[in-house]
C-alpha cells in the first residue's frame, strides 16, 4: 500500500492539497476554482473519480474557494466543523459533514485526524492523513507551534507545513503595521525560523518528505525558504509548493510486516520547476 500526495496550489491565491491511494482520496482544502482543480488533477495524472471526500481547515478565501462547485459537481462530503460551516462555503444540505477535534474519520482506506490549532479562523483545524502505517500532514495557516502541531508532526511521513515568511522581510516589507502584527501575532501564520524549530526539533526519524508551503509572496521567497531548510534537511526531500502550479506527486510505500521502514520513490506523471 502507497500514499500518493502534492500540492495543486498553495499560498495566499489558493490552497489545494491531495493524499490518497490507488482507489481513494482526499482533498484538502479547494482554494483554486473547480475547473483549475481538475486540470491541475489531470495535468498530474489524477483522476477525480478516486476523490472521496474534501476536508475544510477553516473559512478563509483562499482555502474554500472552489469547495462548493467542486463538492455539487462530484456529489463530495464535505467535512467541515459547524461553525466554520456557518461562515463557509455554501452545500448542498446533504454533502455537510461536521468533525470534532482529534475524532478519526475513515474514507475507504484512509483515516483523517483533523486537530485544532491557532489561526486567525472561527474554528481551524489541521489534518493528518493516515493509510496502513503512512501519514501525510497538511500543517498550512499555524500561528504558533502549539503542543497539538507538535504531537501530530511527529507521527508523519511526509508533511505539508507552512513556512509563510522571512522575518527581516516582513519587518522591512511594505505592509502596514497592523497586517504585519496579525501575521507574526500567535494567529496568523509560521515564520520561516519557526517552521524550521519546528522540523530540526520534532521531525520524526520516518520523515522523508518535507513540502514548504503557504509561502508569502511579499514577505518570503522560495530561494530563500529552501536555502535555509536544506542545510538541516538530511536524508529528507525539501520542495517548495508553488503558489502558481502543482507539484510533482510523490509516493511512499510502507512494507507490511514493518511499518517503521519505508521505501520511498518519485512518481512523475508531469515533471514541474521548483521556482516557477
């Protein structure tokens, strides 16, 4: 058994990200329109028949954009909290499916581990992504390093975290006082530093995969980002997900009788630059 997993987009114009196996997926988060989500779906070789559900981590723009469209069209569940869904996208009655922190929710052969976290959001959530002895993290929108993004963070394979800005960059930056200060508050989002605390401290020893995400586009860049993660990185892959285009999509594979080790290879239906 394999998880498959990439970022159709991520930061500030649209976050989408996709785990799943041979025969089911997940969405997390539609942030882009549905008719950019299934051409970056078909670009990567993805089929959108083996997506089973979308999960929500909070009512922002940028993360639910595309969610309804896309849900309607497919007849997808949504999982979605109740008070997110009341400042969220609007469904189709029947399509809403509300979550409770830490509740594992079984999709096919996938189990989902949503868990609260600090966002500037009526009630963000993160998730981990589970599959015979695999976990795939999305830890995007994080305003601090809580004891719950370090639990789960030491449990994954592969992560998605967010490393969203530099700091001298964003103290020098063009953005009024009151932006920066919601950005670097406890509620908005990780600095590069933070994120980095974050993986030199409590990476697991099965981590493999490390996907910076939800980069700024003002106030970090991804040369920067990358640079400062590859000097820790190890025997882990550090790619930056594009705020313009998908990534490539990744696999790992567990063997059955030790789920400790892995063998991880590349799956590249449609090879994609890291800067662009």
């Amino acid at each position: 058994m394999a998880l498959y997993f990439t970022s159709l987009n991520s930061g500030s114009n649209g976050n989408c990200y996709y785990v799943g196996t041979d025969t089911d997926a997940v969405l997390v988060d539609v942030g882009l329109s549905c008719r950019e989500t299934e051409k970056r779906m078909k670009g990567l070789g993805l089929n959108m028949k083996t997506v089973k559900a979308i999960f929500v981590s909070h009512e922002h723009g940028d993360h639910i954009k595309g969610v309804s469209t896309l849900a309607n069209k497919y007849s997808l569940p949504v999982y979605i909290t109740k008070k997110t869904a009341g400042y969220g996208p609007r469904l189709i009655g029947h399509l809403s499916r509300s979550f409770l922190h830490k509740e594992i929710i079984t999709i096919g052969g996938l189990e989902i581990t949503p868990f609260v976290k600090y966002h500037d959001a009526s009630d963000p959530h993160s998730f981990i992504i589970s599959s015979k002895g695999i976990t795939v993290g999305v830890f995007t929108d994080i305003g601090q390093v809580c004891k719950e993004v370090v639990h789960h963070f030491k449990q994954c394979h592969a992560v998605f975290l967010e490393s969203n800005y530099d700091e001298d960059m964003l103290e020098n930056g063009r953005y009024p006082i009151h932006l920066k200060n919601r950005i670097r508050g406890g509620h908005g989002h990780l600095s590069n530093k933070e994120a980095l605390e974050l993986f030199i401290n409590h990476r697991s020893p099965n981590l493999s995969h490390l996907l910076l995400s939800h980069l700024s586009k003002e106030n970090n860049s991804p040369e920067i980002a990358a640079a400062l993660f590859q000097q820790h990185a190890g025997d882990v892959k550090i790619t930056v997900a594009s705020r313009y285009q998908s990534t490539e999509v990744f696999t790992i594979s567990a063997r059955e009788h030790n789920k400790e080790t892995s063998m991880i290879r590349s799956f590249k239906p449609m090879q994609l630059g890291l800067f662009q």
